[in-house]
C-alpha cells in the first residue's frame, strides 16, 4: 500500500486537497467518488523526485519544532510496543500539514515494502538531515529505536530552545541599532537643514562645527540614496562570491579574528559540536562516523576543515583529545572533559555534559556582548545629539555675543 497526493472538487465546486493510502491511484479515485468528490490529480509520493515535484512539495523541511514534535510522537508509539509501520501511520493521522501526512506516508510505505525506517528517511533529505537518520539507524541496529528517538527529541528541543535564546537576545540590540540609524539619518536630512537655515540667512560667520553638520546634511540628502544602493549591491556581490569555496574559506578565517564576534562564532560552532557528537555516540553511532556527520553542522567553514582532519586522526588510531587539541580551534575545558571520557570509558557521558558547558558558555557570550552593546549605542546617540545641540547653540550663542 502506497501514498497518493490528490487534488479533488467538492459538491461545491470547491478544489480539496488531501493524501490517502491505496494500492493503486485507481483505487484512491474510487475512494474520493465514495466520499462524493471529483478527482482531478492523483500522484504517488513514494520517490524523493515525486515528493519535490508533485502538489506538495517536501523539498523543504521541517521546523526544528515540527521534527521535535513528530519525533516525540514516533517515540512515544514505539516504546508503546507499536510496530514501526503503525506508528508512522498514527503519526501521520495527527499531523495537521497535508504536506507532513503525505511525507510519513511517503515513509511508512517504503517500511512496508521491507526498508530500514533510517533508510526509509533518505528520501525526504531536507526534513530529516544526516545527523537524524544516522541517530536512527544506529538504534534499529542496537534494538534501541524508541530511546533513541526520545533523545533525538530532546535534542532538537534543546537545540531550538538554544536558537530562540540567542535571537531573542541580539532581538533588541538590532531593533536599537536601526532606530538610532534611522532617527540620526532624520535629524540630519530634515531637522538640522531647517533649524541652521535661520543662521545663513542671517549672514554671519557660523562656527565650524555648525559649518560641518550643515554639510553633512547636505551629503546625506543628495547621496543617502547611492550608499544604499552600493550598500545593497555589495551584499548581493558578497553572497555571490561566498559560493566559491576559497572566497568562503577566507571569509570565515577573516570572521574568525574579528573582535568578540570571532569569540561568538567559535562559541557557536564548538556548542553545536559537542551536542552533536553527543547525541550521536549516546546512540551507538561510532565515533569516527559521529565526527565526519558532527563536522557538517559546523558553519564556519576554517573549524569544519579542523574537525575533518581530526576525525582523519582518529580513523587511523589517534586519540580524540589530541586530535582536536592540534586543531587549535576548541576550549581547554572541552578538551579535559573529553579527556576524562576516553580514560574513563564514558565518553559518551562526558560528552553530554561537556555539549551542556558550551551551550552556557555560549550563553555567557551572547549576554556579554549584548550587555556591550547596549550602552555603547546608548552613548553613541548621547554623542551624536550632543554634537546636533552644540552646532545649533553655538551660531545663537554668538549672535547673542555680537547683540551684546
């Protein structure tokens, strides 16, 4: 039995769309006149070709809480002592995307026809990433697959909780920054202009200060225009250089020594490791496999090519610790802690714990930077209406001088 895409007319003429489950699309058709529809588009979603290209498209995934949400419910049924088939089943009756329901259909009917649920997943890439099927395949072959999927649950949680922490944090500071552009960029292109004209009108000689806002004011209505422009252009020039990978090296090695960013960007990467690499040798995921998946959600693109020549250490017998030490690239205490887990045998534990010690320290950062940030724009619009007041004052207070 397979997964049909339908696209059908009401009673009222109304276009309904939907999936269902049948042997052939004949059947599915027999199945929409039964419940007084007209059928116009029947496909199988079965092929990653045809879920890219028939009338709901899955070439996007999920949301990390959508894939939470399914996992949890797969988890749930099977420790439930469900076959894995039926759990697909009723996790796809309570999705409320006809596009999710048609992708676990899609899944479950290559289950039936005798794939792993790890390969059945290779279908739909971009909703269920490497790190998640290869999690899942390491608990069907360990006999472990509910567990398992419970901690992948976990684990995609934890990773948006993590996400939802940092945007909201950086939130404000953007929203601080643009208003202050945009308020000095008024001030300077409609205030200021109206406000010193009764000065050059008057015919005096105005204070240099005054002399350089005006002029600055004047450069920002006749050119602000070609700065956002050229701003806009370099940015689509730098997205498109940043698709040759030497260009993209460079860049992230140049992010990398930027002051406090570099600092954030590393923090990033190393919690991203560490939980990673965690969740994946607490399923049984061998660790050098566990290291060539970890590698590939790193984004700075100078750590991945780190990580990739340790894990090439460890795959000819080196140890972890040393490997990752010579790339220069993680925190002593990361290092001790994985230390302490190959000494000990639990690495997988020291893992855990030390993927929580990043996510903190990642934490940390986050707040120091925003704390930095927040005054310095504070003092920056201080500094910035200061400079406006006193060009303003000192033309009057002159005037005032020579009425004298």
């Amino acid at each position: 039995m397979a997964a049909f895409e339908y696209l059908a007319l009401d009673l009222k003429g109304r276009q309904q769309k939907g999936v269902l489950e049948a042997d052939s699309a004949r059947q599915v058709r027999q199945l929409l006149r039964e419940r007084q529809l007209a059928p116009l588009e029947v496909t199988a979603t079965r092929t990653r070709e045809q879920a890219g290209s028939g009338l709901f498209s899955f070439s996007r995934g999920l949301s990390a809480r959508d894939l939470a949400l399914l996992t949890r419910q797969l988890a749930t049924l099977i420790q439930a002592a469900l076959p894995v088939e039926e759990a697909l089943r009723a996790a796809a009756a309570q999705a409320s995307a006809p596009r999710v329901q048609g992708m676990l259909l899609a899944v479950r009917a290559r289950v039936l026809e005798g794939h792993g649920l790890a390969e059945s997943l290779k279908e739909f890439p971009a909703a269920f990433p490497e790190l998640y099927r290869a999690t899942v395949a390491a608990g069907e072959h360990a006999g472990h697959l509910g567990p398992v999927l419970e901690q992948l649950a976990d684990y995609t949680e934890q990773r948006q909780q993590s996400r939802q922490k940092i945007q909201l944090a950086l939130l404000y500071p953007l929203i601080l920054m643009c208003a202050s552009l945009l308020i000095v960029g008024f001030l300077l292109g409609y205030v200021v202009p109206d406000v010193v004209r009764v000065f050059v009108d008057s015919g005096q000689t105005l204070p240099a200060l005054t002399r350089g806002l005006i002029a600055l004011s004047d450069w920002v209505k006749a050119w602000a225009w070609l700065v956002l422009i050229l701003m806009a252009l370099g940015f689509l020039v730098l997205r498109w250089a940043l698709r040759d990978e030497a260009v993209k090296l460079r860049w992230h090695a140049m992010l990398l020594h930027v002051p406090l960013f570099g600092r954030l960007i590393r923090a990033t990467d190393c919690a991203r490791f560490a939980s990673t690499l965690a969740i994946l040798t607490r399923s049984g995921v061998p660790l050098v496999e566990a290291l060539a998946i970890g590698a590939e959600v790193i984004a700075n693109r100078v750590i991945r090519a780190q990580v990739v020549v340790a894990a090439q250490k460890v795959r000819e017998g080196g140890s972890l610790t040393r490997a990752l030490e010579a790339s220069g690239q993680f925190p002593p205490m990361m290092l001790h802690m994985i230390a302490s887990g190959e000494r000990s045998g639990e690495l997988d534990q020291m893992l855990a714990r030390t993927a929580r010690n990043q996510e903190s320290d990642l934490s940390a950062q986050v707040a120091l930077l925003v704390g930095l940030f927040e005054p310095f724009m504070l003092v920056f619009m201080g500094a910035v209406v200061l400079v406006i007041v006193l060009a303003i004052l000192l033309p009057i207070l002159s005037l005032n001088q020579l009425v004298g």
